[in-house]
C-alpha cells in the first residue's frame, strides 16, 4: 500500500523539535508506539462516525486497543499524545 507519510516533508524546525522531544524522552533509537488519544471532538456534532469514536476513546477502551497493539509489534513504551485538558476526567 502507498502512503502518504512517504510525501510529506515537515519543516525544519518541526524536525528539531520532534529530535530534542525525542531526546528529552530518551526515545532516540529506541522502537515505541506513538498514539494520539482524541478527546472531546464534539465540534462536528453528534455524527455516527464521532459517536463511535468517542466510544472507543474511553480511557478502558483505549487503554486495551494500546496494550493489543504494544503485544503485537513486541514493544513496551509508549509516546501518547493527548487534547484532553490538563487535569480533567479522561
């Protein structure tokens, strides 16, 4: 399959950032999954597709899809990325 991560070129200072976050985490070299948990999208209103979405982005619900994912590619950190609000019910 194609993909479009082989297209796209990010910015130099996009790809500074992400190498001193990397390092800062002491990621460099090391295999992880990076996930980004969606939390609170209801600006698009109550679609069938969001609904969905706002069920399986329950903290039970994506902790199991994170855990399935970390077995099967045999990796044991994970980078998570988050718009929820510093401190809420997540």
């Amino acid at each position: 399959y194609a993909s479009i991560w082989q297209g796209l070129r990010f910015a130099p200072s996009v790809m500074q950032r992400a190498k001193a976050v990397s390092a800062q985490l002491e990621l460099t070299g090391r295999r992880y999954l990076a996930a980004h948990w969606r939390q609170g999208d209801w600006f698009l209103g109550p679609h069938p597709r969001k609904l969905e979405q706002a069920e399986l982005a329950r903290a039970p619900r994506f902790a199991a899809v994170i855990r399935r994912h970390l077995t099967r590619q045999g990796l044991g950190c994970v980078f998570l990325m988050t718009n929820a609000a510093p401190g809420g019910d997540a």
